[in-house]
C-alpha cells in the first residue's frame, strides 16, 4: 500500500501499530484510530518502518506460502497418526517412519482397517505426496534466490544462516539501512533481554528469539542458539548493588505476601 501511495505523488511513512496505541483515545474506532495517527506521525522521536520494495513482498510472500504448507503437512500427518492409533497401529513421532510404512499397512489385509477407511487414508496419503512436491518446489526456489542475491550471499557468510534464514532475513529489512547499530537489529529480532525496570529496581527478561526471521531452519550448532539460551530469562542488579541483591525488595502494595527466595539463576529476586 505504501508503495502504492508513493508511485501517485504521496509521502507515505509506515507507523508500528504499537507506537500509535498511546495516543488513541477511549474506545477504538476509525475516526479515533485516525486522529492517533495524525498526532503521532507529528512526533519527532517517531519510529517509522521502511516501506518494502517488490522484490521483498514477493519473498516474503514465498516464505508465507511454504510456512503454510509445512502447517498443513504436520496437522495431516498427526491426523492420519491419530485416525491408525484409534485402530491400535501406532507409529513414531518422526514423519519419516510413517512416510515408509503408510504405504504397506493400507496394502495388509490384516491390520483391521475398513475398506471405507482404507479408500480415506489412500486420499490424504496422495494429498500428503503433493504437499512435499509443493514445499520442495518453493524451497528449491528460495535456494536459487539465496544463490543470486548479494545481500543473501553476504549474510549465508554468518555461520547459521541458510538459504531460509537469509532470505527471510532480506524479505524483513532489505539492506538493513532503516538500522543505525548491529545493536538495534539484535533488539529489533529479540536475541537481547526486554527491559521491565521501574525505580531502582532493574529488571531485564528475554523474549521470543528468532520467530520473526524462521530461525527453527538454523543450525542448532552455530552460535546464536547459544546466544539465545545465554540470554534467556536473565536478571540484572543495579549498578553498585551487592550481588545477592538481585533485584530490589522493595515491597508495594502486597508486601505482606510477597516472599524472598533463591533464584535458579543465583541469587534472590522478589516472589
């Protein structure tokens, strides 16, 4: 859309949708959804979000078709599991064994499966086969874009980093400009702490890492699991305080209930 604007004569700017939220007021509607964005595109400390090329959106919208194929591939799967359980056939969790032996029990006369049931399984046993062709394809396709982009090729330099991974990477910022620091992107994708702090008492917690950028893809050896179990859940003092004293025992209004104990992180926090 923003794109769209912009080629008929217009300064589109993209706001964060949780940027505009302080400045609604009462209820939400379309006239108070528009004002609040009219009071906060005036605001000179304002965040906007660079607005993506056609390139990107095609990528991105490749990433958004596989994801929804592999969805649709692990429940058809845990379906069919579900359906041969219910008549004792059991199988392992990884969908390669049943990818094998699907074929043999619907084939064996003697496993005690309805011919009516025989004819469903056949159905989402083809619909399975096709789904596999499907994400093969798109994956194929996001190998070969992995291959000719310069951006992609650059970032599959970092250990980690796949042709899925780096892809998405690109579809999400493009050259990374709307970043001023390494520092920003880390805080941006989630691999830093999110600051709960109030006072003197100082807090950080982890959030969710990587869920934007497909990061299941990534190798479980590189680095950035580590960095992000490093990361995950971590306290922090206050600059001069002891170190058992984690965080502040300052009590408020409940401080009567409020208990003192070791963290498992070392340490003692307020419960």
């Amino acid at each position: 859309m923003g794109a769209a604007l912009r080629e008929q004569g217009h300064q589109a700017r993209l706001i964060p949708a949780q940027f505009v939220k302080p400045y609604r007021k009462s209820n939400k509607n379309d006239f108070l959804d528009a004002e609040a964005i009219a009071e906060a595109v005036t605001k000179e400390n304002m965040r906007f979000v660079a607005i993506k090329t056609q390139d990107q959106l095609d990528l991105q919208a490749i990433h958004r078709v596989r994801d929804r194929l592999v969805q649709r591939r692990t429940a058809l799967i845990n379906e069919i599991r579900g359906f041969l359980l219910e008549r004792g056939i059991s199988f392992a969790a990884d969908p390669i064994h049943l990818r094998k032996n699907l074929p043999g029990v619907m084939e064996d006369a003697e496993q005690n499966l309805s011919p009516r049931l025989r004819w469903l399984l056949e159905r989402m046993w083809q619909e399975s086969k096709q789904m596999e062709i499907d994400i093969k394809a798109i994956t194929d396709e996001i190998e070969r874009i992995s291959n000719e982009d310069a951006l992609c090729r650059r970032l599959r330099q970092i250990p980690g980093f796949g042709p899925l991974v780096s892809t998405a990477t690109v579809a999400a910022i493009g050259n990374g400009a709307a970043f001023h620091r390494g520092r920003d992107f880390a805080a941006w994708v989630g691999v830093v702490p999110r600051q709960y702090s109030t006072g003197q008492a100082k807090a950080v917690r982890h959030e969710q890492a990587w869920q934007c950028l497909s990061a299941s893809h990534a190798d479980p050896r590189s680095s950035c699991g580590t960095v992000s179990h490093q990361v995950r859940h971590w306290r922090v003092r206050a600059v001069g305080a002891p170190a058992s004293a984690a965080c502040s025992t300052q009590q408020g209004r409940r401080g009567h209930r409020q208990q003192v104990g070791p963290h498992r992180l070392g340490g003692v926090v307020q419960r």
